[in-house]
C-alpha cells in the first residue's frame, strides 16, 4: 500500500531530516490502520513533528503508528478538531490535501 506524499509532507520532510529521501521512501511505502479515519497528509506530518529530523526517532515514531496512529496525532498536537490550525501555525497548509489518495498501483 503506497501514498501519494502531499507536497507540504514533502516539503516538511526536506526542511526537518538530512536524509530526505529515506524518509520519503519509508513514509510513502508504510502501511497505517488508519483507512478513511484520518487523512493520511496528517500522521505524516505528525509523525515528522515527532521525530524531530532523527532518522532513529522516525523509526520508531513509524513502528508505534502502525500500532495506533491515533496517539501520533495526540503526542503531535494534532488530535484535536484545531488540528488544521495548529498545523497552519506551523507552517503546514493542509487545505490542498486530497484526503486517501494512494497510488495506481495499491488501486490495481
């Protein structure tokens, strides 16, 4: 199961790790619970945020997302119906997002 990585995740990738193309490669590739719940652009970021450019932390930040994304948006700041908000305050605009675009490939 693939993601289509919005270009604000993109970006926020390349201004918070080194590596950027590990992470984008790990994070478009991963495969979250989280179906329809949630808009994918949005654990993403959070678990950017969390990991704070640490390719360790992100691993680890990843491997407890598949366990239960909800609480990557809590420990994130983004559990809360201001989520939209708190991201824009950062410098995250999520209004493009395309909620649950996943790639050709994982449709087919």
């Amino acid at each position: 199961m693939a993601y289509t990585l919005e270009l604000s995740v993109l970006t926020e990738i390349s201004r918070t790790f080194a590596d950027a193309d590990y992470v984008e490669r790990v994070l478009a590739s991963a495969i979250l619970p989280m179906g329809e719940s949630a808009p994918p652009p949005r654990v993403h970021i959070a678990l950017l945020w969390l990991s704070a450019g640490h390719i360790k932390r992100f691993d680890h930040e990843l491997s407890a997302a598949r366990s239960d994304w909800r609480d990557t948006l809590l420990r994130a700041g983004l559990a809360g119906t201001n989520w939209r908000e708190v991201m824009q305050h950062r410098g995250v605009d999520p209004r493009p997002w395309k909620f649950g675009t996943r790639t050709k490939a994982e449709n087919s």
